[in-house]
C-alpha cells in the first residue's frame, strides 16, 4: 500500500494520511484521487473539489501525472499556508 499524504483543507477532514494500492507502473493522480473518493462522501466532497491539488515528489501535477508507489504523492487545498 502506498501513503498518500493529506494537507490543508484535505488533511482536516480525511487526517494526515491515507492508504491505496498502486500498482508498479503507477496511475494517472486522476485515477488515485478517484480511487481515493470512491471511499465515501467525506472523502469525495474533500479531494473532488476544484480548488484541491497534487504533488508528486513535491513538484505540484497536473491530473495525468504518473505517480508510482515509491514516490511521495500528495493532495492539499490551494491556500494550504504554511
């Protein structure tokens, strides 16, 4: 299982972190954060909105950016401070 690191926003309402099967080649973030909201309606109503972001190995992504399991994948809201 892969971490999946949550900040902001997202990390309010879904914790720190979270756990998903990644295969070896990876998947599109689009397709992990749809794996990821698939889980119920808090999580959903966390990662589907528009202004909810990625990062993967710190460098924010686009939706089909490739993220494999030894990478740092990461979901935030836009104005996460810091």
């Amino acid at each position: 299982m892969t971490c999946i690191l949550f900040f902001g926003r997202v990390g309010e309402r879904l914790g720190p972190e979270g756990r998903v099967d990644l295969p070896a080649e990876g998947l599109p973030v689009r397709e992990i954060r749809r794996l990821l909201a698939e889980r119920d309606e808090v999580a959903a109503d966390a990662l589907l909105r528009p202004d909810v972001r990625a990062s993967v190995d710190l460098v924010v992504v686009g939706e089909d950016a490739l993220a494999r399991p030894d990478q740092e994948i990461a979901f935030f809201s836009l104005f996460s401070g810091g």
